[in-house]
C-alpha cells in the first residue's frame, strides 16, 4: 500500500532534478552568450580606439573633403 507513495516520490524527484538540470544548462548557456558577446564588444571597442580617419578638423576642410571626387 505504501509502495505507490515511494514509487511517486522517486519520480517526483526524478523529475525535479531533469527540471533543474535542463534550467541550470539554459543558464549556463546564456551566461556563455554573455561573456563570448562581451568580449567581442571589448575587442571591437579597441579596434575602434586604435582606427584612424582621414577627416580634417576644420569646417571647411570638412567641406572640401565632402565636396572631392568619388575615386
């Protein structure tokens, strides 16, 4: 008579711990998302630090520069 209630509670924690195995691996797998996009973010951040323009700085330098022939 009481061997349902330990078959059930055996399941019971079987399935508990599937839940929580397939939640932590979700976790696990975003915070992997996180960090790898991170590190692309700080690696484009000093690509970008270190690119360099042929922008003048004045205005009209600007200017001139907008207004030369498309090679």
């Amino acid at each position: 008579m009481i061997r349902p209630y330990i078959y059930g509670g055996i399941a019971l924690a079987l399935i508990s711990v599937g839940i929580w195995l397939y939640l932590k691996g979700g976790s696990d797998n975003q915070q992997a998302t996180d960090l790898n996009n991170a590190s692309d973010y700080i690696e484009g951040t000093k690509d970008a630090q270190k690119s360099t323009t042929d922008l003048p700085d004045t205005d009209a330098g600007l200017i001139e520069w907008l207004s030369r022939p498309w090679e």
